[in-house]
C-alpha cells in the first residue's frame, strides 16, 4: 500500500526556512516541519492526533508515540512563542500590499453579558 501524502516534506522545510530562518534555530524549524507535515495529515487538531499523522506522513522509523511526544515538547516549548513568529510571518504573507483587508467575528452572548472576538 502506498502513501498518498497531501505535501511534500522538503517543501515544507525548505518554505519555513525561508520564512523562519533569523527567528528559528534549524532543528526547531525541521520540528514545525514535521508538525506542519502531521497538522495537514490529521483528521483532528489534538497534539495526539497530529503526533501520529506526523508519524505516518514522514514514513520513516518514527513511532506515533515519538511523534506524539515530538509534537507536545514543540508546543509546550517556551523558547517557541507562536506570536513572536508573526513579526516574519505577516510581512511574508503581505509581501507588496499596501492594504489588507481584516474579517473578524463579534459574538455576543446577551444571558451572560459576554462578547467574543
């Protein structure tokens, strides 16, 4: 039985270096990769779910346990802040635009006097 993979690992390492490359060491880079890798495989957004994905997506001799485990210790990861990445990432995403247009969602919860953004 063969493997049906949505992406290409290497693409997705080398798309990420070249985002990432002055705000990520290498080996924290190929981690999101393979998160990257599991994240689009997955049937579910759980860090388990994701983690075996991975594991299968990469083909490799990676177990699902240490692809779950890999995935948890990158998310749980102090030295990897989510919003810190955005300083590269909105600019690469913008690239030349001098305008973008932002759709956000108020929510408004009248029994409890609660409103979500």
């Amino acid at each position: 039985m063969t493997r049906k993979v949505a992406i290409d690992k290497e693409q997705v390492r080398a798309f990420l270096t070249e985002v990432f490359e002055d705000d990520l060491h290498v080996k924290r880079i190929l981690s999101l990769a393979h998160a990257t890798l599991g994240a689009v495989q997955a049937a579910s957004l759980s860090v388990a779910a994701i983690g075996k994905a991975m594991a299968w997506a990469r083909g490799e001799d990676v177990t699902s346990k240490h692809a779950v485990k890999q995935v948890d210790r990158l998310l749980s990861n102090g030295g990897f802040d989510v919003w810190k990445l955005f300083a590269s990432w909105v600019p690469f995403v913008l690239a030349e635009r001098t305008e973008a247009v932002i759709a956000l969602d108020w929510t408004d919860f009248e029994q409890d006097d609660q409103e979500t953004l």
